[in-house]
C-alpha cells in the first residue's frame, strides 16, 4: 500500500507535463505567455509550500501519526482539483480564464503538496531497519515508473483521439478531470489507511522561521540531492510538456505523441536495472554528470533538428537515456540523505 500511493507521485506529475499545458493552450485557447505564467505562480507557490508543509506535519501530533492525516485529506481532495482544473472553461475572455486557471492550478498544487511531502517524508519513517526501508523505497520507485509509463502514454491516446474527432470535449473531461483524478486518489487514500508511521522524529515543536527553511542547506549531500531532484525535473518538464505541442505542430502529420513518449518510456524502463547494476560499482555522481549532460544536449537537437522525424525519434532515445541516468541516482540518494541530516543535527 506504500508503495502503490506512488502511482501518483509518479503518474501524477506525467500526467500534468503531458496533458495540462496543451489543455491550456489548444483546448481552452489560453495564450502561452498566460498559461506559462499559470504553472510558474504555482511552482513559486511550490516551493514556499513545500517547506511548510514539512514544518506542519513534523509538528502534528494525533493517532493516525504525523503524516497520514494529510495524505488521507490530501487524497479527498485530489479528485475534486483534478476535476477544476481540467474544467473546460468556455466563452470568457483570457484575463477571466487566467484568473480561474491560476486559482484552480494553485489549489490543486496545494493538494499536491499535502501528499507528495507528507508522502516523501514517511518513506524514511515507515521503518527503523535501513535494509526494510530501501526495499519499500525501491518498490516504491517501480511502481511511480509504471505509474510514469501509463500516464505518459494514456493521455496522449486520449489527445490523439480528442484532435481526431472521436472524442467530443464532454468526454474528454470525464476522462481526463473526473477519471484520472478518481484513479490517482484512491491509493493514496488506501495508503493512509493502511500505512503506519514506526518510526517517531521531532518530538518537540517547531517555530515557523526562516531558520528552518536554511538549515537542511548546511548538509552537503541535501544540497548536491537538491541540485540533481533540480536538473533532472527541468529536463523531464521541457520534455513531456512541449513533446505534445511539437508533435502537433512541428512532426505533423507523420509525428505521433503516443510513439514519441512510447519510446521514451521503454528505453527508460529498459535502462533502470542497468544503470541500477552500474551504481553499485561505479560513483553514482559520475552516472548523474553523464546522465544530464546527455540528456539535456539531445534534447537541444531535439529542438533543433526534430522536424526531420527519424532524427526526433534518436534524440528521444537519447533524452531518455540520460534521464534515466540523472533520475535513478536522485531517488536511491534520498533515504541516505535523510539519514546524513539526522548525523549531523543530532
């Protein structure tokens, strides 16, 4: 049930690169300039919330522990703001649609951040034995990859038959707002319920000080985690979010958004157990400077070179190699890096 909440984590924020902005700019005409600034006030909101939220649930105090309450509330609340924000607002003008789609955005990315770091922070509380704690993290990871691989995936069947008429907007929502948000609010309300907290830290209070925010930069390996969560989600962003648009505009009609995330995902999937294998013998910060470089060069040519549609398709295949190279090494890092900050403080 831990690791299954995870579909979210991972399926989730796929599920968002790939579907949101285009819903934003093609499907309810928002203007790119305004649809940009809806997701950058939001991650601004991020990473304000996001510390917050982390100094709430260490002082929260009841029997369900520190971190499910607002999982359990957080995953309520997720089906009700995936339905606003895929609501297809029609007959406003931009300003009344950027004011409704920033609202909605923001919510919803305050539900996402009730989950997602309550979430985070109770896979280094769910157990005292480090060995029982990886395989739960581990397993974690596998299922967030397959929620990755069908939420990348199913969206774009679903833009695609939307663009070809099969689909009318009526349905699009209903699957989109209400299914999808249905089906990722379920196991993480399913974890809530069933995970328990083993392990108890920060017994005492804390104040809400600015302190609180800098002190984790005082721990090296926090700060090098930081800097690589930071690389690789930039490139995973620019990725699935304009992949949709540059195969509607730029590959069209030979481009297909299903093939280009297809062979993102099973190069991804395929080259997991192998980077995995490498880690153990080789330095895993050596795997992550190769890994963003590549990914991040490729995904230049990508722009560049990607009107011609076999070079787009070995530029995908090397984004996604990269990626996998600078994504692996982020989540084996996190556990140790808790326990580093643990060392130090105490």
């Amino acid at each position: 049930f831990f690791a299954l909440a995870d579909f979210y984590g991972g399926g989730g924020q796929a599920f968002i690169g790939v579907v949101y902005f285009f819903f934003l700019t093609t499907i309810i005409g928002l203007e790119p300039i305004l649809a940009g600034a809806v997701t950058l006030i939001s991650e601004i909101w991020d990473a304000i919330s996001d510390p917050l939220m982390g100094l709430i649930g260490d002082n929260t105090k009841s029997k369900m522990g520190k971190r499910r309450p607002y999982i359990l509330i957080g995953g309520c609340l997720l089906a009700v703001a995936f339905s606003l924000i895929y609501l297809p607002v029609e007959g406003m003008q931009q300003i009344s649609k950027f004011i409704y789609c920033a609202v909605t955005y923001l919510f919803y990315n305050t539900v996402s951040t009730m989950i997602n770091v309550s979430y985070s922070s109770m896979s280094s509380e769910i157990s005292e034995d480090s060995a029982e704690r990886d395989s739960a993290n581990v397993l974690r990871l596998v299922v967030s990859t397959i929620g990755t691989a069908l939420c990348t995936l199913l969206p774009s069947l679903v833009l695609d038959a939307y663009k070809a008429g099969n689909i009318d907007i009526s349905k699009l929502y209903l699957i989109v707002g209400v299914g999808f948000g249905v089906l990722f609010a379920i196991p993480v309300i399913l974890c809530a319920i069933f995970v328990k907290e083993r392990v108890q830290v920060h017994q005492e209070n804390k104040k809400f000080h600015i302190k609180e925010f800098i002190e984790p930069l005082k721990i090296k390996p926090f700060r090098q985690l930081v800097g690589m969560y930071l690389g690789q989600a930039l490139c995973m962003d620019v990725f699935s979010t304009g992949v949709a648009l540059f195969a509607s505009y730029v590959t069209k009609p030979e481009g297909s958004v299903t093939v280009f995330l297809g062979i993102f995902i099973a190069v991804q999937l395929l080259a997991f157990p192998i980077i995995n294998k490498l880690i153990k013998t080789k330095n895993i910060n050596v795997i992550y400077r190769f890994g963003l470089p590549l990914s991040v060069v490729a995904l230049i040519f990508f722009a560049i070179f990607g009107s011609n549609l076999y070079i787009a398709y070995v530029c995908v295949f090397f984004i996604a190699l990269g990626f996998a190279g600078a994504q692996l090494p982020s989540w084996i890092m996190y556990p140790h890096t808790v326990d580093a900050g643990e060392l130090m403080f105490k």
